[in-house]
C-alpha cells in the first residue's frame, strides 16, 4: 500500500518543468519560509515589536518562543536517531525507476522534515490553536512536496508526523507539570 499511494503522489512528477520547480520550492526552500513564519508570527503575536520595550516583553515571551524550536529540533533530532537504527532506503534507491526530483542522502524513515514541521505545528496548536491548523497545513504540504519528489515513501512522512506530535505533546506536558 505504501508503494501504491508513493506512485499516485509520484505520477505528477516530471510532467513539466514548471510543476517541478513548484514541487523543489515546496520541498527545499519553503521549509525555511516556514521556520521564518513561526518565528514572526510569535513575534508578532505578542506584539513584541509594538510594544514601548520590545527587549523585554521578548524576555517575557521567550519561554514560548523557544519552547516551539526546541520541540522541532528535539524531534528532529529523534529523527535522526531512528535513522540510524532503521536503514531504509529512499524511493529513488528503492524503486526501479524513480528519479528524485532533487537530490536528497541518508536514510528515510521517519522523515525529518516532517518530524520537525509536525513537532512545530504542533507546539504552535497548544499555544495559539488556529495559527496551529496553519502551520499543521504547512507541514501536510511539505511532506507531500518530498513524496511527489520522489525522496520519501507516505510511511516515512506519516512517521515523522507521529513522531513531531509524540515530541510536542510531551514537551508540552512536561512543561505544564513543571
């Protein structure tokens, strides 16, 4: 099933070169747009630039601001550690075939990508819920960019996906308990 619901994503790659390029923003270069967004937004948020001392309304908000990045990187991180223990190749090494619509190395399950975005979104819905569902949307359309590129199988971005909300959920958790 995992490989039928990769070739449905697959099948629009390579039809044109604009689409493509679409598919290489959203999947390389948007994630930082994304990590940009975040940043702003709970900037913004807080009214942190607006306020008569920025500086330390920053200090009273900073709790929160890095709370969300550390649950990305932590997630991230976690990522990365499966990766080592779980060697499974990328479609392109996989499947005869398949041509990456970018290059991409290392082991894909679960996805980093989609373990750091989720793991954002996710902290971002606990703090502020419809800002959450935006950035939720954010990850959904970069882990599907990276299927349609042909750099990661649907299983590996719906294990980053668990992973990134199990991380923000529990960062969250304990934060609360403190």
């Amino acid at each position: 099933m995992n490989n039928q619901i990769f070739y449905f994503f697959y099948n629009f790659a390579h039809k044109s070169n604009f689409f493509d390029n679409v598919i290489v923003l959203f999947g390389v270069y948007f994630p930082y747009a994304v990590i940009i967004l975040a940043g702003l937004f709970l900037l913004f948020h807080h009214e942190v630039f607006r306020a008569e001392s920025p500086f330390q309304v920053f200090l009273q908000k900073k709790k929160e601001i890095l709370l969300v990045f550390f649950t990305g990187i932590s997630a991230w991180m976690l990522a990365y550690v499966f990766k080592f223990f779980i060697f499974l190749p990328r479609p392109f090494e996989a499947l005869n075939g398949v041509v990456s619509v970018f290059p991409e190395t290392g082991h894909t399950f679960p996805s980093g990508h989609a373990s750091f975005f989720m793991a954002l979104a996710f902290s971002i819905f606990f703090l502020h819920k419809k800002a959450g569902y935006v950035f939720m949307i954010f990850a959904l359309i970069i882990g599907l960019a990276r299927i349609v590129a042909g750099v990661h199988f649907p299983a590996d971005i719906l294990g980053g996906f668990i992973l990134g909300a199990v991380v923000s959920y529990l960062v969250a958790y304990f934060v609360k308990s403190v």
